[in-house]
C-alpha cells in the first residue's frame, strides 16, 4: 500500500489544528498514514497523532531541530523520502511548509501544490481546489509526471472531528549527518503577539483607516480578546505606521480563512477582499453605507465604529460569560 | 559580480478575471499587465546592491510567452537591470518547469553571485519558484526577506518574516536566492531618462525547450476553472447601535453558528 506522509507542526506541546486537519484527511485517502514532527520533546505528541490517525509516527527530536533552519529540514526530509517513499506528502501553507517543500519537491522530480483549499484523494491520486488570481477564480490542480505529490494546504478549510482517544503508538526516531550549514539563524525576534498567526486563526477582528488613529486599535484589541480572535488590519493603516506589516490582511499582506472575520472602519478594496475572501462569516461595520465591504459581507453594521464596537465587546462578553 | 533578479509579469490588481472557453485559462484579452509587486522588491534591491558595488551587473529574467513578457522586462531595465534575458515558453507553465528554465538560463549566463526574487506571484499564489531555483542550483535560499545587507565578501545578513510578527535574523553564504517580501525598500518608479535607456539595452531571447525543459517537467497542472460563487446579499442590521450588536451577536450565534 502506497504511504502519505502529514508534515505535523506543533506549538506549546500541542500539535496545531492545521496539522490535525491533515492527519485527518491523510487517514480518510486510506492510504498508510505516516506522520513526521521535528523539535525536542515531540516523542510526547506521537500519541495524539496517533489519535488523529497517523499510523506511524516519525521524530526528529535532535535539538538541533527546534528552529527551522532550511538546510537542516531539508536533509532530515530527503532522508525520511528516501526511507519511507511517500507517494503523497502534506503540509498546511505556513512559513515553513512554502520555504520547505518546493524545494524538496524539486529534489525529489516532483511538483507542489500550493495554497489548497479543498482536498480530493481517490487511489491515491489527489485533486485540490486552489484559488488563483487572489480567488477571483479557482482551479482544480492535479499532478503527472510527479513520483511525490507534494500539497500544501491553507488552514482551516478541513473538517475536524474528534480524536480516537485509545490510539497509541511510539515515536520512531531518526537522526542525520549535519550538512555544512550556508544558512545560520543568528536570531529570532519574537513579534509582540502571542496569538495564533492570522493565517491560522479562527476569528480575526481587522481594522482600516476608520479608526482614526494608531491608539484606537485598543478598541479592536479589546473585542478580539474577548473572541479569542487575532487583530489584523488594512494596507492603509499599516503604511500609516499605526500597526506592523505582519497584520497587514490582503494581496501584499496575509492570505486568510478564518470562520469568523469582522472588519472594522476598512472599506474593502480588491485589494483587501483579496486576501480574506475565503472567510466563511463576514461581518462589516461602517459608517458608509456604499463602501464596498459590504458586498463581501454575510452581515453589515452601517454606523459609527466608536460607538459600534465597545457595544459589541459587551454584548459578547455577556453572550459568551467573560 | 553577476546579480540575477527574476520577475513574473501578472495581471494588474484591478483587473476582472474571465475564463477562457477551455476553462483551463484565463481569458487574456484586455488584461492589463504588470511586474508582480514583489518582484519590483526584488528588482530595487537588485538595483541597490549594483550601484553600491561598481562593476556589478543586473541582469533580469523572465520566463512567459514572448509576445506579453516582454513589457515586464523593459521595465525593470528601465529601473537599472543592465540587460534582459526572456525565457519563451507557454501559458501556464507549472513552477516545476519555471524553476528548471531560469537555472538552465542562469548557468548558461555564467553564474550569479546573487539572485534575487519575489517571494510570490500574486497569480497563482504559489510561493515555489524561488526555492525550486535554489534547489536546480545548489545554492542556499531564504525566502519573505524584508531587511538585506551584505557583511562581508559574498556574505549577508538578512531577516525573515515569519508567523506572529516574529523575524529571523539569518547569515547566507553566496552563491544564494533572497525571495524579497514588502518592507524590503521603497521599489523606484521607472525615469523618463530610463525608460530611454532601457530601449538600448540588450533583450536576449531564449527558448525554453532549448533550455532542456521537457514537457514531463510540467509536474502540476490545472483543469477545471470556475468563478466564485455567488454569494448571498448581505444582511443588514437596522435600528440603533444597541440593537444592531444585539442583533448581530445572536445571528452569529443562531444562525451561522460561528460562537
Ligand atoms: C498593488 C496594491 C496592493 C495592495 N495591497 C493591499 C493589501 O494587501 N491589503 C490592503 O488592505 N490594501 C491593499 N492595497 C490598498 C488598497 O487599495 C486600499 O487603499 C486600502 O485597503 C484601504 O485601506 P482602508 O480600507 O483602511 O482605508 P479606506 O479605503 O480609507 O477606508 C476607510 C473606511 O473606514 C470607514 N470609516 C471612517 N470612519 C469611520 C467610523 N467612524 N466608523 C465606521 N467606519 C468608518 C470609511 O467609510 C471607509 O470605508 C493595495 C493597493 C495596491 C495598488
């Protein structure tokens, strides 16, 4: 039977939803499902793959492993393809998983399909959707001539269901012979957020020019907390200097799918709709009742933000018990 | 020192996207063509590092049917790039075969100390071609590049953007690809003088197929386009502010069960 391997990332001994949503769909192709996790301590997480239905569970645990560094990754994966012999290997979209798997796709003779939004494997043979153009339209991608279909998958677009808590299984580990490394991490600055990336999140709450200046965005902080939501924000705002282009939301800033996105005093260009068109639950808030947003929106709020979206933290507050 | 920046021609962010009647295209009449904005990063960068370092050369490359493309690289010699190396192929053609091309080319032209990029097309959003170069070529890559300066001879320090705000701070060793992220530099617009010049400026033509590109190095192919779906009209929340949140937070809650 031919293998899918999931490329499972984790962040504070959890693994992530985008990586649970692959196990998952690895599992229902019916194919041998192999999951691989890199870093120290992810032996720990070999069950809760298990669980979401890797069948074989493979570690890198070396600390060498706990920063990406693309040399590294690269040579512990192409060892791993070489062993196990995948015919399908999936990663969510993340920074990792762009850097990474074009260019073990290229090692490997083989093509990547990048940034999917639907999921198709039939005897072994995947079909993906994929927006293109900025998801003005969408295509149904497939592979030839391809010995490893490689496809890398937005987050939140597959179905979850809950994790078979009696699977177990043990964690085979691997280690390689460091590369003579052209690539060294020096540092890493820490963005201010600890919240879920915006490409990751659930709920994000955005901000435009409406909001005036740089200090309102409390207003937007504040509803997002209450949510649990990541705060992201217009092109405008961000060339102003108000936020930081890590929020920007749009064609020449993230590319987002979250359940649920509010956006707040932005007015919706292309531009912007590009990049969080794919949201399930619009809702727009606005003083005009012309501006664009609310075309895209599923439920639009024509009125004053100021005084909008304090209500609105409140009214969540009490709705959800905070 | 031999500088490469590789660009992508796109259509404009305005323009409205009609499919062809194979449905496995789009419909190219009245589009309106530009660089993809990421690769104006790469072609300013590419630009700087020539004028800070005397001698150096630009070249820039594409890869796309001749009769288009073309346009895309008058504008970056029109920028700076010394001479433009055109890369004809098909429509469509997949990263795989993109990649294979440009370090065919790449190698033919004798080497890049340096080779700049996007870090995606805003097309077909696939963020590949840049580490697929790097892999054809041997060389180490970093991708989403928002800071770049060089340290020593053939040594740089740059930053990388990644999840959360946060940034990596990373030393390359040349030969290597840098795929450019906004942030990079403020891309310069293309001089009246410069646009006289760049007429001049040599455009050398080669053809994909005779770069060894073969036709099962298209790896991915796309099939099947379709539009959005309609989407349903929106709802709007009437009454005063109060009972517009009301509203709104029990319809998230009922209705689209989003809570
Ligand atoms: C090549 C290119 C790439 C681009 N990429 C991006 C991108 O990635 N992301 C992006 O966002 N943009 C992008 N843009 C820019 C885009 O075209 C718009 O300029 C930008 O999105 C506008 O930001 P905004 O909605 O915050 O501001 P505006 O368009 O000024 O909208 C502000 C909105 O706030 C509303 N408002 C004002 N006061 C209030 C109030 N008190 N209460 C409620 N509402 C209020 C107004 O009615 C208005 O609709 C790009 C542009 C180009 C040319």
């Amino acid at each position: 039977m031919s293998t899918i391997l999931v490329f499972v990332e984790h962040q504070k001994n959890q693994i992530k939803r985008s990586s649970v949503e692959l196990l998952q769909a690895a599992q229902k192709s019916g194919l041998k499902t192999c999951a691989v996790l890199f870093g120290t301590g992810v032996e720990n997480l070999a069950n809760s793959a298990a669980q979401n239905g890797a069948q074989e569970v493979h570690t890198f645990k070396s600390a060498d492993f706990d920063q990406y560094n693309p040399e590294m990754f690269l040579a512990a994966m192409s060892d791993l393809l070489e062993k196990i012999k995948p015919s399908i290997v999936l990663s969510s979209a993340s920074s990792l998983g762009k850097d990474l798997f074009p260019r073990l796709a290229a090692r490997f003779q083989s093509g990547v399909a990048s940034d999917c939004t639907e999921l198709k494997i039939e005897n072994g043979k995947v079909t993906a959707k994929k927006p293109l153009y900025s998801g003005k339209c969408f295509a149904e991608t497939s592979f030839e001539n391809s010995p490893i279909q490689f496809v890398l998958m937005r987050a939140n677009q597959l179905p979850v269901s809950a994790a078979n808590p009696s699977a177990t299984t043990s964690a085979i580990d691997h280690t390689i012979n460091k590369p003579d490394l052209k690539t060294i991490i020096q540092n890493v600055v820490k963005g201010a957020s600890e919240k879920l990336d915006l490409t990751e999140a659930n709920v994000i709450v955005s901000g435009g020019r409406g909001l005036k200046e740089a200090g309102n965005f409390k207003l937007l902080n504040d509803l997002a907390d209450v949510l649990g939501a990541t705060v992201g924000a217009s092109r405008a705002v961000v060339d102003a200097g108000w936020v930081s282009h890590g929020m920007q939301v749009g064609q020449t800033g993230k590319t987002v799918a979250p359940t649920l996105y509010i956006a707040v005093g932005l007015s919706g260009a292309i531009q912007h709709l590009a990049g969080m068109s794919g949201s399930k639950v619009i809702v727009a808030i606005n003083n005009d009742p012309q501006a664009p947003i609310f075309q895209k929106a599923t439920y639009g709020i024509v009125g004053d933000l100021f005084e909008v979206v304090p209500k609105l933290t409140e009214e969540f507050k009490k709705v959800l018990n905070k | 020192m031999k500088i490469f920046v590789c660009l992508k021609q796109v259509p404009d962010t305005e323009t409205k996207i009609k499919i062809a009647a194979d449905q496995r295209s789009i419909d190219t009449a009245g589009i309106k063509w530009v660089i993809n904005p990421y690769d104006e990063f790469a072609v300013e960068e590419a630009v700087k590092m020539k004028e800070a370092n005397p001698g150096a050369q630009v070249f820039a490359i594409t890869v796309g049917p001749k009769a288009r493309v073309a346009d895309s690289l008058r504008t970056a010699l029109a920028m700076g790039a010394d001479e433009g190396i055109l890369i004809n192929s098909a429509e469509n053609i997949d990263t795989f075969s993109t990649a294979k091309a440009l370090a065919a080319a790449i190698t033919q032209e004798g080497g890049a100390q340096i080779i700049f990029t996007g870090k995606v097309a805003i097309d077909d959003n696939s963020s590949a071609v840049s580490q697929m170069l790097a892999e054809f070529l041997k060389i180490p890559h970093v991708t989403v590049v928002s800071k770049f300066s060089k340290t020593a001879d053939s040594q740089f320090t740059v930053e990388r953007d990644v999840e959360g705000g946060s940034k990596e701070v990373i030393q390359i060793n040349g030969p290597c690809v840098i795929a450019a992220n906004k942030g990079l530099n403020m891309p310069r617009y293309a001089s009246l003088p410069g646009i006289m010049k760049a007429k001049k400026k040599v455009l050398k033509e080669l053809e994909a197929s005779s770069l060894g590109v073969l036709a099962t190095d298209q790896k991915v192919v796309l099939n099947s386009y379709t539009l959005p779906a309609d989407k349903a009209p929106v709802k709007m929340l009437s009454g005063d502010a109060s009972s517009q949140v009301t509203q709104l937070v029990q319809s998230l809650r009922d209705e689209a069960k989003v809570l």
